[in-house]
C-alpha cells in the first residue's frame, strides 16, 4: 500500500466514523449507514473496497456488515444494548405475567432493540409496558377475553408513541369503539360466555 492509499483510506475512515457519529448524537456510538450512503460518501465502487478503510477506524470502534449496508458502534455500546434489550424484556415479561415458558424470542427481542437503538430510553420502554399493562382492555377485560400485551402491542413504533402520551391509571384500548346500546353489549357478553355461537 502506497502512503496516498494509506491516507485516503484514513480519510475514508474519519469521513466513515464523523457520518456514524453525527447519526449517534449524543449517545454511544452505535450508527447504521446505508449501502448507498457510504459509497456516496466515500466515492468507493462496492463495500468490498472497504476492509483496508476500515482498519483505520479509531480504536475501540468496531463495525459489521448487513444486508442493506455498515453499522458503526463503540465495542462497548454493542454490550450496552444488548444488557438493556434483555433489561426491558425481563421487565415485559414480569409486569405481563407471562410464565417461565414464554420465549423471549428474536422477534420479541428485535422490537425492543430496534426502539433502544432509534434513540429511546430503557424508562420509556419500561413506562410503555405500564402503560398497556393498565390497560383492562390489553390485560384480558375486552369481550374475546384476549390479552393484548405482547411486544409487538408494545413496542412497534406507532403503539410505542400511543402508550407513552398515555398515563397508566387511565390507560383503555387506545381504538377500542364505545358500546352505547345494552343489546350490543349484552351479546358480547354472551359470546365471552360461550352461551352464544359467532
């Protein structure tokens, strides 16, 4: 390697780490940059020319590879989010009631992680969870007799937002139609019961 390539990779680099640590904020670094984001900005053909970049990072940072391009992050951050996403599961799991058999599967564990990573707080994923387990409706009191409480009525992105502009003592089924007749309410209850066929 000629010393211009060497320092066009470490341009590269700092061009890379500046990118990933604008995209952080102030929180640990820990940034995903997109395919195209990072040849445009870089001026490289495909990712493959970028191992040698790369190795100029400063020390302490780490990156990975995905399918739709580069994350960036602080060794440390990436054991940081991983403590704080089963943190949050645990606490999903223990405030829902949910017995020891129920998995904290990748699909549950994904939803948190993509929330802690777009910038929330492990207090406001704990908050959202208070939130629907207040809720009778979530817990079970709806006319299917159903809980609504699992990590996906939690933690997507729009029923995140939903549980936390939502105070726990008066949190209800957020879509939840009024039943104003007694007839109509009389038949839910029937059907709970299993004294009526759908």
């Amino acid at each position: 390697m000629t010393t211009k390539t060497a320092n066009l990779d470490r341009i590269r680099a700092r061009v890379i780490w500046l990118l990933a640590k604008l995209r952080s904020g102030s929180s640990p670094l820990d940034a995903h940059l997109s395919t195209r984001e990072v040849l445009s900005s870089l001026e490289v053909e495909s990712l493959s020319d970028l191992p040698g970049v790369l190795g100029f990072l400063p020390s302490g940072t780490s990156f990975e590879f995905d399918s739709d391009g580069l994350r960036i992050f602080a060794e440390q951050s990436r054991v940081d989010l991983e403590g704080s996403v089963l943190e949050v599961a645990q606490y999903w799991k223990r405030v829902t009631k949910r017995d020891d058999r129920t998995e904290l599967s990748t699909k549950r564990l994904s939803l948190i992680r993509a929330r802690l990573r777009s910038g929330r707080t492990v207090d406001e994923l704990r908050r959202a969870v208070d939130a629907c387990a207040a809720s009778p409706w979530h817990s079970g009191e709806n006319p299917n007799g159903l809980r609504y409480n699992d990590c996906e009525h939690v933690f997507s992105p729009e029923r995140l937002e939903r549980w936390l502009s939502s105070t726990p003592s008066t949190s209800t089924r957020l879509d939840a139609p009024h039943i104003e007749d007694s007839a109509t309410r009389e038949t839910l209850l029937r059907r709970k019961s299993g004294r009526l066929g759908r």
